[in-house]
C-alpha cells in the first residue's frame, strides 16, 4: 500500500481552478492559519529542545530526539505544501476578481 503525501492530500491546480469562489476564500483562510500554527508549533518544539538539551539533570532521549526529527520533517513538507496551495488559491482569487 502506498502511503500518501502531502501533495495528494491537498487539492491540485485544478482542483483549486474549479472550486467556487466561496470555497477559495475558506481554503485560503485554513491555509494561512495553518501555516502559522505550524510555523508556531515548530518554533515551540525548537525551545523546548533547546530547554531540555541545556538541563543537566535529565538528557535527551536519543530516539525522542530522532521521533522529533522526523516529525519537524513531515510538519516542515506539510508547511511547504500549503503555501504553495495557499499562493495557487490566491492567484486563482485574484483572477477571477479581474474577470468581474
């Protein structure tokens, strides 16, 4: 079985070029919001990494560490993702803003 990826969870361009106006301005709200909170999330993680690696009276877990790792990558993939989507939903937004 092939496990998907971010790419075939999100809508494709034309996915996005045939979606109704109404829908566009709520894909690009979602987008945006969930950009900044993974933004957020990642910035929390980086701290308390940083916390715990400065705390001498208890180590990190070399496979928490790798978890973690793997975990920023996937979240890193997925923000990616969305601002592309979220640009493509904005130009398409726009585009059909000039054809009125």
């Amino acid at each position: 079985m092939n496990v998907p990826n971010w790419n075939a969870l999100l809508p494709s361009f034309e996915q996005i070029e045939a979606m109704p106006p109404e829908k566009l301005a709520a894909a690009d709200a979602f987008t945006e919001s969930s950009v900044k909170t993974i933004g957020f999330g990642i910035a929390a993680i980086g701290s308390l990494l940083a916390g715990a690696a400065l705390n001498e009276d208890h180590g990190l877990d070399h496979e928490a560490i790798a978890d973690l790792g793997w975990l920023l990558q996937s979240l890193g993939d997925l923000s990616a993702k969305l601002t592309d989507t979220g640009y493509g939903i904005q130009e398409r937004r726009q585009a059909i803003k000039r054809e009125d």
